[in-house]
C-alpha cells in the first residue's frame, strides 16, 4: 500500500512538472522573448544572454542554476534541492527542445505580454502545487531569509525580479521593454496566486462549547479528521472549557456545522481559509 501511494506521488510530481513547465515555457518562447521581454528571475537573464550572443535560454537558464541548486543542497534542503533541480531541468528541455516547433507571437507586445505572463503563471503554480519550484530568484530568497528573517520573501521575490527588470534597460536600450516585463511578472503573479490560494479549500476551525468532547468524537468518527483539544477559559464567568482546533477541507467544513449544530446549538465556530498545511492527510513534509 505504502509503495502504491509512493507511486501516485510520483506520477502526480511528474505530471505536474511537466505541463507546468511546458506551460511556462510556451509563455518564454512563444510570447516573450520574440518580443524583448525579459520576465523576471533566471529566465529573465538567460533571455536577455540569449539576446546579445544567442545563448539558448533553457540551458542557460539550467546552467545558471546549478551553483544556486549547490547552496541550496548545503543550506536549505536536500529534498527540495532534488524536486527543484527535476523542474529546472524538465523546464531547460521544454524551452529549448519540446516547443521551438510552435509559432512565435509576432503581434502587440502588450497581449505578448499579457498572454506570456499568463501561461508563465499557470506553469509556476502547476510545478508549486506539486511541491517544487523553477529554481532561481526562489532558491535566491529562500537563501537570503535565512540571513535577513525580518524581510517577507514576497519582497526578496520582488526585488530579485527588480534587477531583472532594470538589467532589461540596457540590454534591450529602451524602457518599454522593461514596462513590458513588469506587466509580465505582475500577470503572472496573478495568475499563480489565484490558482493557488484561490482554489485552496482547506478551513482552520476553532470550536467553543461545552460538549466539546462529543464534537470531537464525531468529527473523527465520520469525517476522519484529527483534532486538539486547547485549554480555555470563559471571559465573564472564568469557568474552564476545551476549545476544539482542526484542519478540514472546505466540504468537511460544513458537515462540520451540521455536527457541531446538531450537538450544541450554542457553540461558537470560528473559521479560516488555511494559507498551506503540511502534515498528515494533507501535504507532506520534506
């Protein structure tokens, strides 16, 4: 059974990787490097390489990886430094070899764009949801927190992708490319963020009651999810109570309210969307 569900994981981290990295390099070769736009991140200096001496963008892109991909081996993880190193290189061959063959975008390099941004985005988050990343600014950030813990990655992100941008200046010798380019990274960003968090269907809940006992019963009995039981104290009267916190998808969320309702008609629920949640029955830790 162990080696089955082993089996399923693969198949899914390689199915994913594979039409995101495709997606994302249709977004490269088919829209924005026709057009001088450099995305943001590794692939944004191997497309500006590309440019001025014709460097292939994909093994460029593996290339510039490889030493990011050592410190990440020796400063964050093996694990991820394994899933990261199959994408970057799954994505090196689908830019240079497995969609050369479709047209380039010739047209408005506001849609080129727009549509690469797009197609970049929906790449990125297929290979996130697998549970790896292209490489590059990412491993840049990831390495940089661990220095500066105060800064979000959101911003090393954002300001790795900033150089990027204001490199595409000079490079290309006008701004347009690099307004461009912003436009690129802010759609693709979108397009990533939606497609993560906004299909995310997990639900933090917080359960106040005094049949606190019986709900939890219940909530592993028919929806086979795990619950902790917190330790609480009422307000106004100071009387001791067990607050229930648990994790469930956004179906199990109201099979949850009918339980709780049908126990206790007076329990207080709090709910939230879940940003990610590792752990068992849910993603898996390194």
């Amino acid at each position: 059974m162990e080696g089955q569900n082993r089996l399923k994981e693969y198949i899914r981290f390689f199915g994913l990787n594979l039409v995101g990295n495709y997606a994302y390099a249709m977004g490269v070769q088919m829209f924005t490097a026709p057009h001088h736009i450099a995305p943001g991140g590794v692939t944004g200096v191997a497309t500006i390489m590309n440019y001025l001496w014709g460097f292939p963008i994909g093994l460029t892109t593996f290339l510039i990886n490889v030493p990011l991909l050592v410190l990440a081996w020796l400063h964050i993880s093996k694990g991820f430094t394994i899933r990261t190193a199959i994408s970057t290189a799954m994505s090196s061959v689908c830019i240079d070899l497995l969609v050369v063959w479709m047209p380039q975008y010739k047209g408005d390099a506001l849609l080129a764009s727009l549509f690469g941004g797009a197609l970049m985005g929906v790449g990125l988050a297929a290979v996130y949801i697998s549970g790896s990343t292209t490489g590059g600014t990412s491993i840049v950030s990831a390495l940089l927190q661990k220095r500066f813990h105060h800064i979000p990655i959101g911003k090393l992100l954002m300001g790795s992708n900033l150089v990027v941008v204001v490199l595409s200046v000079f490079a290309y010798g006008n701004i347009d490319s690099a307004l461009y380019a912003a436009l690129t990274i802010i759609t693709s960003s979108l397009v990533m963020d939606n497609m993560i968090y906004g299909s995310n269907t997990n639900r933090v809940l917080f359960i106040i009651s005094e049949r606190s006992d019986l709900i939890r019963d219940r909530i592993l009995v028919e929806l086979h999810r795990g619950t902790t039981l917190l330790n609480g104290e009422t307000g106004y009267k100071h009387e001791h109570l067990n607050i229930i916190f648990c994790v469930v998808s956004k179906a199990q969320f109201y099979r949850v309210q009918e339980i709780t309702r049908s126990i206790d008609p007076h329990a207080f629920i709090v709910g939230c969307t879940a940003g990610d949640v590792l752990g068992k029955g849910f993603k898996h830790f390194d």
